[in-house]
C-alpha cells in the first residue's frame, strides 16, 4: 500500500487540537473521515508529526499515512483539501517509502509565534496573535533570545505533566521581528524538537524580560534551576503556528 | 452636549452589516448597547460615514455621536473598546465641533480589496479575502484600472436595488498590489465616493478582464453603457475593508 506524506495548514481557532481524543473536534478526526469518505468508507489512520494543542495554528504540519491506491498527486491533494472542512487547507501530497514516519523521523521543526502589541487590539487577529498591550524593551528581549540557542537542559521551560524524560533539546534559531506596520512581533524558534507548551512558555518569558520584570540575562539561570516557576507565564495559544517541520 | 467622533475597527464576519436592522447583530447596535450602559441607561444614537454589508470588514470606519459628559479622550476610548465586543475596536475618539456629521461631511473614501490567490486557498484569509484560483495576467488588470480614475457615471458598477439617482462619481487612486509572499492581491480604491456594492463589482470584472474573459479595455465601455449587465460579477464581501474616511 503507497504511503503519502502530506503538509497541511489549519486555522486551530476551533479545534480541540491536532489530536483525536473523546472531548472535541480535531483535525486528526476530519481529515480521517475525508480520507475515510474517499476509501470507500474503510478507516485510515493519519499520524502526525506531533499534536498542537487547542487553538494553536499550523501553516506547515506533516502527516502521513497510507492509502490502498496510487493515485494521480495533485488529484490526491485537491480532493484531500476540498473534501476537508474550510479551516484545513492540504498544501501539498508526494508518495514516500513506507518506511516514512511524520512524527519519529522529523529532525527538526519550526514554530512562529506573533504578539499583537498594536493599540487597540486589532479585531483581525484576536484568533491569530496574542495581545500584549505593555510596554516591551525589545532590545532586552533580542538579547535574551541569543541565550537559547544551542543544547540545554530545558526543564524549566516545559510545561508540569510532561511525560517525557529527556527535556535536553537543541535550539538553532531564537529571532524575533517586527511586522510592516509596527504593530506585531513575530518570533520564529527552529530546534531539534520542543517540550510540552515550551514555545509558549519561552514567549511568556522574553515578554517578562522585554516588560523589565526580569533581567535581560536572565535565561542562564533559569535554564539552570531546571524549575518551571523560575520562567515566565504560559503565553496564549492563538498566537502559535507550527510552521514547517524538516526530515533527512 | 459634547460631539464626538471615532474611528473604529471592526471584523464583518459576524455581523449582519454595520447599520441597526430589525435581524441580526450589527455594529451599530453593539455600539449604542455599550454606550447606552456607559450613559446610565441612556440611549445614544451614533453615526456612521455609511453602512457596510454582512461580511464587509472596517479599519477605518468613521462615527459620530453626542455624548453628556466631556470626558478624558483616552479613558472614554479604553471603555469604548474594551466594553463592545472583542471584534469591534476602538481606535480614537476626539471632540468636533457639534456640526460635524460623520455621513454628511465625508469628502472621500478609501477601500481596499483582498485577493487570495494562492494554492490552495489559505485557512487563516478564509473570513479576510476573498478566493480567485484561476489564472490572472496581472499586466491587463494594472492597465484596466487606470480606466477607472476620474469622474464617470458608474451606473454599469453600481448593484440594483440602489436608491440613489445621482451615479456620477470621482475615482482618485485605483491600484493594486501583491503581498510579500505573492499569494494575496491588494487592490486599494480612493474616490469621493463609491455606490452600492460598487467596489465588489469593480473588483469582480477586473479579475474577469486578467482571466482573459474580458478585454484589458473593456472598461471605458462598460462605463459608457450605463449597465450592470456589462461588468464582471459582484466580488465576495469578505475581501472588502473600509479604510479610511476623509473629512475637509
């Protein structure tokens, strides 16, 4: 049977996350019972690369899974992003050796996420950015930012009922911009992997250091005291995208 | 009693339209509830520069309202926006002379129009552009728009239903351009004033006339016939914004 990997985007806005569970409707589900529909009412299982949580957006997800045809890839891609709800787009399908696994292959994955610092709060991105309508210093935060890259420990940044044991993880790229017209920041965090919320909480924490409630050089230590209330709050969901994920 | 006037935000898709209507949420009614809560249960009525329909979304939208007390500018602002609901916003408010009318002394109108042009259409724009997958030439739509400046009478892009007898109107700026990742067309319209659903309808044969389904130019002659029947189709609500509106 051909295993297809595709890359999918979805507005999380109103979805209980990526991941199929009782309470909810998720994205694992309705592009299951597209899939479902277009095989002749035969279950297929998606995986993904990883789950998002609720209200967290994704421009560039992976799945995979397998389907018992070989079928023409664009005909494959646009029936998967037609037949699926209009808050999931299906970017693009290639067939790959079935030996492929979304989740345990992928060597690294980046995420955005964007702060509406504007005044007031635009209407357009309440679902789409996080507020933070405090004065922010963002030459405290870019300098905080260089203290995340490389390999550490990150217990401190992992949100408490996390199962896994290893929180040792390795930052490429911690930047941070500002959108056209001033009134978003947009930061961009490239790693090996990252732990259960630590996108957010690290986000929650360079806006409590841009914010001067905490030292610019604060990072070292936190990361240090492997203890999750040294670092900032959790930021909010909305303001998440998975952006792309990166394979061998 | 003070006047005021303020420039308000608003995301259209839930809301049946700007103007107070016996169904559905409008804008104009959100606002007169919170203001009416703010006066003690006093009613106020507010004014719009004009209405928009169900969909059509604002960043500039102009109001004007009487109001008791003369209250500091920013805190009346901060209440304003903070008590309607999370999809208007309140972007300024100031004390005009008690003369001025928001609708009335209008001189001009600025509107932009967004285009998703991308593949497959984007989950986040679903509500905030409207969706053209065909192929366009680019080239024949900026040479068509510059058939739009000046003053003609706009009957052929003007909807049925409209009550207003004079269609003559002045066109100042008719452009268009594409996002920094190419998957989106902004076209911006500015004219003294625009008819019902007028700039739709614009928007509708331009990208009619870059499918190649009109000629680059059609447009001089369309004008000239005086007949809706002549322009393209009325373009969807979602990609329209009111920008700005000019006062002397």
């Amino acid at each position: 049977m051909p295993r297809y990997k595709a890359i999918i985007a979805y507005d999380g806005t109103n979805f209980n996350g990526f991941q199929a569970q009782p309470n909810g409707r998720t994205v694992q589900e309705e592009i299951e019972k597209t899939l479902k529909k277009m095989n002749n009412g035969q279950t297929i299982t998606i995986f993904g690369s990883g789950r998002t949580d609720a209200g967290v957006h994704a421009s560039g997800q992976v799945i995979h899974f397998d389907y018992p045809e070989k079928r023409d890839l664009e005909k494959m891609r646009f029936a998967l992003d037609t037949q699926t709800p209009e808050d999931i787009a299906v970017k693009s399908v290639e067939v790959v050796p079935d030996t492929f696994h979304a989740r345990y292959h992928a060597i690294g994955k980046t995420y955005e996420f964007r702060v509406d610092i504007g005044k007031p709060r635009s209407p357009f991105r309440r679902f789409y950015a996080s507020y933070y309508p405090y004065p922010l210093d963002l030459g405290k935060i870019e300098s905080a930012l260089k203290d995340l890259l490389g390999t550490h420990d990150f217990t401190s940044f992992c949100a408490s009922g996390s199962s896994v044991d290893d929180k040792i993880r390795t930052i490429h790229e911690a930047s941070m911009r500002v959108n056209e017209t001033g009134d978003e920041l947009i930061f961009t965090f490239k790693g090996d992997g990252f732990l259960y919320k630590m996108i957010r909480i690290l986000v929650g924490t360079l806006l409590k250091i841009g914010n001067n409630r905490l030292e610019a050089d604060a990072i070292p230590e936190i990361i240090a005291g492997k203890d999750r209330n040294l670092a900032g709050p959790t930021a909010h969901p909305e303001g998440l995208y998975l952006v792309e994920v990166s394979y061998d």
